[in-house]
C-alpha cells in the first residue's frame, strides 16, 4: 500500500503534488490545510484523512479533527499537526501517542523521518509555500508485510 503524506499546503497544491501521488491509495494531510479546496482537489487522487493545524480557519475547523487515527495494513496510523506539543520532537510524539505504530505530523515545515525505537515518526515538510528557507516537499510511506519505508520528495 502507498500513502501520500502532505502537510502544511496554507492554500496552496502544488501541480507537482498529481505528479507525485499518482497512484496512492490513501492521502494524510498533516494540517495547515488553508482551505477545503485544498482537501476537494487532493480527493480527486485518492481518499484523504486530514487534520486542523494552528492556521486553518473556522470551515476547515468545523470539519476536522485536531488528531486522527486511520488502521491502515494493520498498523495504526496517527496524523497530528503537532503544534500542541511544544517543543515537538520525535520523542515527545511517540511519548504523547504511545498506541500508535506510525505518527506523521507537520507545523515544523522540516521533513523528517525518525526510526528511532518505537513508532516510525514522519514530518513531509512543507508542501505550500516556501518559507523558513527550507523547499517544499511531500513524502511517500510503503507499507507491506515486511515493514514500512519513507521516500521524502522535494518540490
């Protein structure tokens, strides 16, 4: 199974981002949607779980939850936007959602993976607007039966 990890789009999808998740079979958005657009055009590609993050508005607030838990390949996905728990480091995660197999968050804008022991902790970066120096980008998570692999992508 492939899932598109996106965050932090702040009103903005990039074309790249079609490109990028052809073929995806479920979308996570890590909050700081921007707006329910954003959500309308990435269902176009394949289902989408998203959450709020600290600058979406009232609609999208009205429609998503601050945490949300998706059972996917039998693992137990949890998306946060993470802005919450300050500071946010991959520890503090795993620390927060102890249940969880697999935790993908955004507000940092920073990719990363951490497989440190205990869930496998992932930040796509930033997929709207290029900010704090840092490039846009997304990730894809594989699951199989042999375990889970993270291909961070640039924008």
């Amino acid at each position: 199974m492939r899932i598109g990890l996106i965050s932090d789009t702040h009103g903005q999808l990039r074309s790249a981002v079609f490109e990028h998740f052809e073929g995806v079979d479920l979308i996570l958005h890590a909050g700081d949607v921007g707006s329910l657009d954003i959500l309308v055009e990435l269902e176009a590609i394949a289902p989408v779980h998203a959450v709020i993050g600290n600058t979406d508005g009232w609609e999208l607030r009205s429609r998503l939850p601050e945490v949300a838990t998706v059972s996917v390949a039998g693992r137990r996905i949890l998306v946060t936007h993470g802005h919450l728990l300050a500071p946010l480091t991959p520890e503090k995660l795993r620390a927060t959602y102890p249940d969880a197999d697999i935790i993908v968050y955004g507000h940092t804008h920073r990719p990363l993976v951490d497989q440190a022991a205990g869930a496998l902790v992932v930040n796509p970066g930033a997929a709207g607007p290029a900010r704090f120096r840092l490039k846009p980008s997304l990730a894809i998570l594989a699951l199989d039966d042999t375990g889970e692999q993270v291909r961070p992508i640039e924008l």
